[in-house]
C-alpha cells in the first residue's frame, strides 16, 4: 500500500509539473496519459502473478508500444478539442472558454450563469465527453497487453462498456460516493482511493478481457 501511494504521488506530482509549462504542457500531458496508466497497469498485473510492485513498472509504458500509446492519447485529445468545438457551435462558447483556460474562477456565479447560458451545450458535451470516456476507459490495456492497435481498442473499450453497462454504472457512481468522502479530510482520502481506482480498473479489465492474445 505504502508503495502504490508513493506512485500514484509521482504520477500526480509529474502531471502537475508538466502542466504548468506554458502552452505545450496541458497537451503533452494527455498524450503521455495513456502511457502512464499502461504502466500502473503493467504493476497491478504483476501483483496478479505474485510479484512485487516496483517503481520500474510506472516507466513500463515507455519501453512497449509507446507510440501507439501515444496515438491513443492524440486521438482523445483531438476528441476533446472536437467536443469543446460542437458545444461552442451550439451556444457554450462562454463555458468551453473557462473549461478550456485552465485558469480557477473566482466567482462560482460566472460559472452558473455559465451553464446555464449553454443549455444544449452542456448536454451534449455530457453525453459526448461520456462516449469518448467509454472508448478510453480499457484502451490502454488492451494495447499494451493484447496488442491490439488504439481504434481497435477504443471500439472493444466502447463496446466492452456498453455490454457491461450495469456494473459499470454502479462502479461509477461507488467512485462518485467514494470520491465526496476522500476529499472532506484535506483531500488526503485521495492517497487512498486513487490505488484503489487504478487497482479496481485492472479488475474490470481482467474480468471483462479474461483472454489474452
């Protein structure tokens, strides 16, 4: 426990850090995403196989099927932009301003007039951003470990979610509830959940994908 703690503090602490470079930063970060997740991936199986969870496995994603990796994280992040792009089209200029300039608001009233001013916008970009997290939610695994290429993951991912759609939901909204009890005490409930976030998706994966190529 002690060990994935100091990972997951890594992984944040090196999110964080490369997010604060000017421009390229906020980007880059969501490429490598997918490369990362791969390699907190690639610990939790070796823990399925009796062995021990070493730092090494957090730079796994960068020795195998790096650039597809990479790719997938291109393609979400095109997603995203194409996203912001609709809600934009259908009045939520103003919201995808904020979301997309990184910056705190102050005044939560400049967000609420916000939201409510984007209407359609904020529906649609509901439903758009679920889709695209459906198609990411096991597209890195099913690239690193049954090599498979980033769309063809992405299709198995979206149609992984939708067959299972029950479960997933209830997973969902215990992350949800979970997630309001981390952070009452300072956010420090976070060191805990999120292990148990990536350690719960290795259990989906190998429970929904029991066969590896």
């Amino acid at each position: 426990p002690l060990l994935w703690i100091v990972v997951v503090l890594i992984c944040f602490i090196a999110a964080a850090g490369l997010s604060a470079v000017p421009v390229v930063g906020e980007p880059l970060t969501s490429l490598l995403l997918p490369v990362v997740l791969a390699g907190l991936m690639a610990g939790c199986r070796a823990l399925e196989h009796g062995e021990e969870l070493e730092l090494a496995h957090l730079f796994s994603g960068f020795q195998q099927h790096t650039t597809q990796l990479v790719t997938l994280g291109g393609i979400a992040l095109v997603g995203q932009f194409l996203i912001f792009g609709v809600m934009m089209m259908v009045g939520g200029a103003t919201l995808v301003g904020i979301l997309m300039s990184g910056q705190p608001v102050e005044d939560p009233e400049i967000i609420k007039q916000a939201i409510s001013g984007a209407g359609i916008a904020v529906l649609l970009g509901i439903t758009l951003f679920s889709v695209l997290l459906m198609t990411m939610q096991f597209a890195p695994m099913l690239v690193y470990f049954n090599n498979a290429t980033p769309l063809e993951a992405m299709k198995l991912s979206l149609r992984a979610f939708i067959d299972n759609i029950g479960p997933m939901l209830v997973y969902g909204v215990t992350f949800m509830l979970l997630a309001i009890l981390a952070s009452i005490p300072m956010m420090l409930g976070w060191l805990v959940l999120m292990p148990i976030v990536f350690t719960s998706l290795y259990a989906c994966y190998r429970d929904i994908f029991p066969a590896e190529k």
